[in-house]
C-alpha cells in the first residue's frame, strides 16, 4: 500500500511536471565549467560531395564564451573566431583574418547566418535563453531504445529567431538532448539535428552533432575530439588578442 | 660551451612548434581590347612559416615574384618579426605590415606601411609592404592601446618604367631630396562600448608617395612631406545593417629648408563609409562612400609668386587610401555571394566616381573543384572620359586567370 501510494505520486509529480519545468531541469543540470576539443565539420551536399573543416576550440560559461581556431580547410587557416554572448546586449562576434592583418568586428544580430557555410546556424551554436522562449510538453516517446520527454519549444519574439519553433527530444535518465526538429517562420520543417553525447568527469558531453537542412538537402556532421572538461582554462583567452595565436594542443 | 648549446638548441626544438602556410598561385593578365599579355609581375608562391615557443613566436611570410615574359624572378621577404604575448598584450619587432581602420580596403587612418602599386588591387595585406618597426599592444577591459614605432622613413614601391602599368608613373625614380628624416610613431586606442568599436589615432612621419616640394628653375624637387594624421574610426550595428566608418584630418607640411616651395602647411580630410548586409541566404551587398576635402593652404610670398608660373597642382595627398588619388567622391558598390556548397564565389564590384565620368567595373568567381584547389579568373574594366584617370586606363581592361594550391 506504502510503495503504491509512493509509485502513485511520484508518476504525479512526473505528470504534473510542464515543459517550463522540464526545460529548467535541463537548463541547471550541471554543465562543465570550461572545454577544450578539436572540431571537425563535414559538410555533404545533395550530390554527396563532401567538403571538411576541422578547428580547436575553446569554450566556458557553457558555451557563452567561445574562440575558435580554423585549421582546415588550408586557404583559411589561422582564420579565428571569438564569440561573447552578454546578457542585456549584444553579443559580440568578431574574426581574426589573417589575410587582412586584421580583428574584423562582425554582426550578431542575424542569428540565421550560416556558421562557416555549414548547416548549423549561429543561431545554432548559441544557447537558449529559458525566458526567451515557451515550452510546451508534448507525449513522451522512446527514441532508439531512450525513453525521451517531448518539449515544442516556441521562441518569443524578444528572442529573435529565425525559428518558428522546434521540436526536443529530451532523454529523462540524463537531460540531454537526442534529437530535435526546427522549423522555419513558415512553420514548414527546416532541420534534424541528432547528438550524441559522452559522460566525462560527470558530465554529459558533447561527442557528435548530426544536422540535416531538409529543404536544401544539405547536411553537417560535427565531430569533437581531444575533448577535455575543467582544465582550468583562463577567462584571458577569450580575448581579441589571442585570436591571432594557434595553441599548441 | 659548445656543448651546452648543442644540448639545448634541440631542447628547445622540441619543445616549440613550427606551423607553415602557403600557396602557389600561378596566373595571368590580358589586355580585354587585344587579348594581349599584360606583363607585370605577380606572387608565384607565398608561403607563412612560424615557429612558437612559449609565449614567443617567430613570424615570416615570404613571396616569389614572377613574371611571365622575361621570366624574372624575385624572392620577397615581406614579413619578419618576433612576437611576445605577455598577459597583458602582444609586442612585435621585426619587419611587419600593420593594420588600422574599420573599413574594407580603403583605409585613410591607416599609413604605417607603405603600398606596392604592383599590387594595388588585391585586398588586405597584399597590397602593402612591411616595415621594420616595434609595435606594443596593451588590453585592459574593453580597451586597447598600441604603439607603433617606425625607425626609418620607407616610400610607396613605385612601377617605375612599367609601361603596362595604368598609372602615369616616370619611367625612373626621380632625384629625391638627400635629407635624414625622423623616426616615425602611430598610438591608437580602441574601445568597446554601447555604440560599437571605436578608435582614435595618431601617426607623425613623412608621407609614403612622394611630392614635388620645391620648383627651382622650372623644375620640380621631390621629397616625402612630413605629415601628422588624427584618425577616427567606428563599428557599429543599426539593426541587421553593419556600418563602418573612417575618417583621418592630414595635416602635412614643407619642413625643408629651401627657398620656394608650393606651400608650407596644408589640411586635408578624407573618409570612408561603409554599410554591410548580408540576406538570409548569404547574399552579402556592401557600399563604400569615400571622399577627401581639401582643406586651408598656408603660403609665403615666393611660393604665391612660383604658384602662378606653374600648371603642377599645389599639391598631392602623400597619405591615405589610394582611391583619393583618383577622385574627390567616389561610391564602390559591392555583392558577394557563395554556390555550390560554398565552392564558388561570385564577386560583384564597380567604383564609381561621383564628380567625373568615369567608373570601372569589376567581376571575380573562385572555383573550388577540389579541397586546397581554386580556379579564378575576374574581369577588371575603366571607362572614362578624356581627361580622367580611369580614361588613361581604359587599355589597361582585363581578365585574369589563376590558378591556386593550398598547403
């Protein structure tokens, strides 16, 4: 009777749980304080050919502060890109060019743009703010043996999106993402995005991201290797000067 | 001793990192009107070799220049330098091109090197020269302040007896003036803040195209003008549209000791606006308004007199972007564009000048069939009206093609 009355609400409190709340739980699972990877892109057109980037990055703050250093391919080595999300203003972009000699201040503001050419918008890459968007739970569905929570996530018009909402597939056992759907402003589908994650230091990280354009029949596979959490990476790196200097490791 | 050095020298090998970059760029120019070759020359080879330890890296980018018709060829070393990034900044001594403004190309605050007119159509650092200097760069918050200092004085590379080239240059470098001139120095600031980037400037040194400062008998005495340039300059984002804007105030003098000069002290002003927006589907459209404007001359008797014997203009800027050369307002517009998953470039360009008639107009694509490979080829035309600058290189209309590796 005990162990009824226990089942009983805690399948309450499962139900009862919304897709704010939901959203909460995954946005304060705890996050390493800093990573260290080595990024490699694929891109794949309709046609099947291939084309490939690979870069170092950096990040801390959960990914609000970002520098990325291009490796490949070759004619844009030693391009770099910092990122800096601020919250109350804009977030500052801006790109060492090695061929300009020069820190090229860009715009943050069209969140649509293709990072790199790739099918992952800067959008993309940038996290999602929890009061910038609603969130509606949807039935839950198991998604290649997962049991998943299902959140329509409708971005507010603050936000700025280029979306006019996604659909997340939210694994319940480790709050992280499997996959999810975004469509664009016409609410027409736009794309799949799968990632696949590893535990590290008790974290769950960032191993592989699978984005498909649908209507351009475009896709990009991120891969991340060498990846280390909490190795006490320097807030001073993410600084316009260390744009134009490659690490070692 | 020996010894010892022998023992660290591949400690030291070890324990730092050589990087290289480069590429082989063999290409060409014709003449649109004949189909004829356009014999100049143009970087072969380029290749960035570095080597980093510690918290010091040793820079070079050097270049092979060839030249189609006479085979001549000719090794440039056109950056060397050490660099230390302290915590607090980065220091740089050596040969090495420098960078200031906002805008793309047409920079007025930017005259620590000289130009190549070899290279005058290429963008960014390729059209520049390196010069031996010492620059200190320190950040704190959203500031920065760099110093530059530039021992010696180092001129424009002038085309000198290029008959292919389209610019009226002699056919040999003038007799210049034997004097010492000064070492030159450039500060700069930068902050960010709600507006955007902005930064202000000062360089003192002599100009980098030389000028006639003095007619004595008819004939015309060449030298560098010494020149003071307060510079401004902004980034700033109005909704999806990036503006950048530049603006210098020259102040250039006639420090020589001779008896007549054209003048002694004259202003002037030139600046660049930019605006940038790119479409949702990565179409990017860019405007550039640039301008000068002459500002107070200040004379003596003997040059008031000499003035009215001479059909020579008072003066020509020493400093600034190479565009005010050809007119006083002139609009470049610009679209850009990537197909094929990004393995083709389009490149839309034309510059007109908005006193004279006169404009040229330009198209490049950027082929990649295969990664580290690129095919270009780009079709440059001027037209003008007699009398003006894009009139005189109307012959000078052509195509290029090229070819590129990447290593």
């Amino acid at each position: 009777m005990k162990h009824s009355l226990i089942t009983l609400c805690l399948i309450g409190i499962v139900y009862s749980q919304t897709g704010l709340d939901i959203a909460k739980m995954v946005d304060e699972k705890p996050s390493p304080l800093d990573m260290a990877n080595q990024t490699k892109m694929v891109l794949t057109n309709k046609k099947g050919k291939t084309r490939s980037l690979s870069m170092i990055s950096r990040s801390m703050d959960g990914n609000k502060k970002q520098i990325s250093w291009f490796l490949e391919p070759k004619d844009e080595k030693g391009v770099a890109f910092l990122k800096i999300e601020h919250d109350g203003k804009d977030d500052e972009m801006r790109m060492w060019l090695p061929a300009f000699k020069k820190v090229r201040r860009i715009s943050s503001k069209k969140k649509g743009d293709a990072f790199m050419g790739s099918d992952l918008s800067y959008e993309d890459l940038s996290n999602r703010e929890l009061d910038e968007n609603e969130y509606n739970r949807l039935d839950d569905e198991i998604v290649d043996g997962k049991d998943c929570y299902v959140l329509e996530i409708l971005p507010k018009k603050n936000a700025k999106s280029s979306y006019k909402k996604h659909i997340s597939w939210i694994e319940k056992s480790t709050l992280m993402g499997v996959k999810e759907e975004s469509f664009d402003k016409r609410g027409v589908l736009k794309k799949e995005k799968e990632y696949e994650f590893q535990e590290m230091k008790g974290y769950h990280v960032i191993k592989r991201v699978y984005v498909k354009d649908v209507q351009k029949n475009h896709s990009t596979e991120v891969t991340f290797s060498d990846v280390k959490v909490d190795s006490g990476i320097d807030e001073k790196l993410f600084q316009e000067k260390n744009l134009k200097r490659i690490p070692r490791d | 001793m020996k010894k010892l050095i022998c023992f660290i020298f591949p400690i030291t090998a070890l324990l730092g990192q050589i990087n290289y970059t480069g590429s082989l760029k063999p290409g060409n120019m014709y003449s649109l009107s004949d189909q004829s070759e356009i014999s100049l020359p143009f970087r072969l080879a380029e290749a960035d070799v570095g080597y980093s330890l510690g918290d010091f890296e040793i820079k070079t980018n050097s270049a092979l220049e060839y030249r189609w018709s006479n085979n001549e060829n000719k090794f440039q070393l056109r950056e060397a330098f050490l660099m230390w990034y302290p915590s607090w900044g980065e220091v740089k001594v050596g040969k090495q091109i420098h960078a200031w403004g906002a805008v793309d190309g047409n920079n007025p605050t930017d005259n620590l090197n000289p130009y190549d007119y070899y290279y005058m159509f290429l963008p960014g650092a390729e059209r520049k020269v390196g010069t031996v200097s010492g620059s200190v760069k320190y950040y704190w918050n959203d500031w920065q302040f760099e110093g530059v200092f530039i021992p010696e004085h180092e001129g424009n590379r002038m085309p000198f007896g290029e008959t292919a080239f389209p610019f009226d240059v002699p056919s040999a470098e003038p007799p210049l003036l034997d004097m010492e001139f000064d070492s030159e120095y450039g500060i700069r600031i930068q902050t960010t803040n709600e507006l955007g980037d902005m930064s202000f400037s000062y360089f003192n040194g002599r100009d980098r195209a030389f000028d006639y400062v003095a007619i004595v008998a008819g004939m015309p005495l060449f030298s560098y003008r010494k020149t003071d340039v307060i510079g401004f300059d902004l980034v700033s984002f109005i909704g999806d549209v990036t503006n950048r804007f530049e603006v210098a105030y020259f102040i250039t003098e006639n420090d020589f000791d001779l008896d007549v000069m054209p003048f002694t002290e004259a202003t002037y002003v030139q600046y660049a606006e930019q605006v940038e927006y790119t479409t949702s589907n990565d179409i990017m459209f860019s405007a550039q308004l640039i301008g000068s404007i002459e500002g107070d001359i200040e004379w003596d008797y003997s040059t008031n007199q000499r003035q009215t014997q001479t059909t020579v203009p008072i003066y020509n800027p020493g400093m600034g972007t190479p565009f005010a050369a050809f007119t006083d307002l002139g609009l470049s517009l610009g679209i850009q564009s990537t197909h094929l998953d990004n393995a083709l470039d389009l490149k839309l360009n034309t510059f007109m000048d908005l006193k004279d008639p006169q404009f040229m107009f330009g198209v490049s694509t950027d082929y990649s069939p295969i990664d580290n490979w690129k095919i270009n080829v780009s079709v440059s035309k001027f037209i003008g009206e007699d009398g003006t600058q894009f009139h005189s290189m109307e012959d000078f209309s052509h195509v290029k093609v090229g070819l590129e590796y990447h290593f």
